[in-house]
C-alpha cells in the first residue's frame, strides 16, 4: 500500500512538471504579447509592408516594368519619413520573396541591381538614426549583392531611431525550414534536447531573432493575400489591404493607417 501511494505522488509530481513546462512559456509569452499590445496607447512596435503593384504602375503609364520597381524605391522615403514621424521601432519592407525568381531574367536582374544601391538611396534617413537589417537567404543570389546587403547591415548598424528590415529573398516558409534545420542539426549532435524545444526557442533560433513579431501588416495594390511573406512573425499580425499601388504609397497613408490600427481589438485568443 505505501508503495502504491508513492507512486502516486511520483506520477502526480510528474504530470504538475509536465504541465509546468508545457504551458508557461505559453503563458509568459502570451501576457508579454498583450502588454504590448495594450501599452502606449495601442501603438505598433512592428510594421510589415508588403509592396505590391510595381508592375501595374508602370503598365498604367505604358512604361516597362523595371519603371514600376525603380518608382516603388522613391516610394520608401516618404514611407520612412511617415514610420518615423510615428516613432515605428521595426519597419520590414517585403522587396523580393523566393518566389519572385520564377520571373523573366531581366526583371530579377534590375531588381538585384536596385538592392545593390537600395541602402545608399536613403542616406538622408541613416543620418537620422535608421539602421538596416537583412532578412533572406543567400541561396541564388550573386556574391556582390550579398556583399551590399551586409555593407549597408554594417555601415548602419549605430542606427537606434528605427530598424528597417529589407526582406529580400525571403520566404516564409523557407525561414521556418532553415530553423528546422538548424534545430534538428544540433540535436542530431546531441547539442539540443528536442523536449526543450517549445515556441520561444524556436522563435530565438530564427532568422534575426530580435524582429519582433509583426503588429500590423499592410499589403498595397489590392491583393489580399500573405504570398508566403513572414509566416512565423505575422501570426497575430493585423492587416491592412489598400488599393494604391505601391510607387502612389505615402507616408501620410501610413500614418492615416496607424491611426485605423488603434482603434483595433487584439485579443490573442483571450476573451
Ligand atoms: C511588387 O510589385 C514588387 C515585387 C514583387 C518585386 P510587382 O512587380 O509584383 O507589381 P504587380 O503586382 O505586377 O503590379
Ligand atoms: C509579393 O508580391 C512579393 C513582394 C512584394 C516582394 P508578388 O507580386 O510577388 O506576389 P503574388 O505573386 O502576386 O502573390
Ligand atoms: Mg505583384
């Protein structure tokens, strides 16, 4: 009889540790998510812009294509002066997803050449504490945009105004695979115990793992769809369609934006 009553207590113990583990770093992460959400007067510390409708503006304007991308470039500034103005932490500009090599070579080839110069085109920003991050793979792409893309990350990195993150070839799903990877490389090791592996850790092993979670995700053009951008960070993400075609986008429409995003209820599954 003793026996079976400390096994009982064995199993008790270990059904309360199992739940402990299980469900706090849910909990931690999910009351740190709506303290965010409920401070500074409902404010997005994370802004995703998707920005589509290059092609369409210069079609419009029977110009070619590559028209359309370079107009979208002078579309950023008065996009960062708007994030800027509103005191936006993380700014993530969607330029070129992995599934944007599937077009005709001279199009891919004249908007690799524009994330060559992208950084330098917004020097007047960097002066006023804007610093760049790269979030993509460098599988396909040519040493020499690598090359700009971590020089503009190192020339800017004393920037603390805001983070402007250029997701350039960036794929949502393809983050999440590379982690998966990266994880189960390290448990085939032995370096990592896959029980410990639960969403915040897997979260810290992302690509850069100090972009927050996206607040508010806007999509111009029209489209209303996610096109495999952010899958993991746009979890419970607000979104935002307008019909303006990217290179017609404003600062000011940015900021009319964040405004309409106060007046959203998040509730992260709670009631
Ligand atoms: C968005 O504009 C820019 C990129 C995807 C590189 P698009 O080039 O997709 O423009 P539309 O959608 O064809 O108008
Ligand atoms: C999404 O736009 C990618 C970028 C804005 C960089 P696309 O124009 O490539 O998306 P789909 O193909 O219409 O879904
Ligand atoms: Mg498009």
């Amino acid at each position: 009889m003793p026996r079976r009553g400390a096994r009982a207590a064995k199993w008790r113990i270990s059904v309360v540790k199992w739940l402990l583990r299980e469900t706090y770093p849910m909990a931690v992460d999910a009351a740190a998510r709506r303290s965010a959400a409920a401070g500074g007067g409902h404010r997005p510390r994370h802004v995703a812009l998707i920005m589509d409708g290059n092609g369409r503006w210069a079609a419009r304007r029977g110009l070619p294509r590559t028209s359309g991308h370079e107009a979208g470039v002078r579309a950023v500034s008065s996009v960062l002066d708007g994030a800027l103005e509103e005191g936006i932490e993380y700014l993530s500009l969607f330029i070129f997803s992995t599934e944007n090599w599937n077009r005709p070579s001279a199009e891919v080839n004249a908007l690799m050449r524009l994330a060559e110069e992208a950084s330098e085109s917004f020097e007047g920003h960097v002066e006023r504490g804007v610093r760049f991050w790269w979030l993509g793979s460098e599988a396909r792409l040519s040493p020499t945009v690598i090359r700009a893309l971590h020089e503009a990350e190192e020339r800017t990195r004393a920037g603390r105004a805001m983070t402007v993150a250029f997701c350039f070839n960036h794929g949502g799903r393809d983050e999440i695979v590379r982690t998966a990877a990266v994880l189960a490389r390290r448990a085939a090791t032995g370096g990592l115990d896959p029980e410990v592996i639960d969403e915040p850790l897997f979260a810290r092993h992302l690509p850069l793992p100090d972009l927050p979670d996206i607040d508010m995700l806007i999509r111009t053009s029209g489209e209303q769809r996610i096109s495999n951008f952010m899958l993991w960070r746009a979890a419970y993400a607000e979104f935002f369609f307008v019909d303006t075609l990217w290179p017609d986008f404003t600062g000011d429409q940015l900021r009319a934006l964040i405004t309409a995003f106060a007046a959203r209820k998040r509730r992260f599954g709670t009631v």
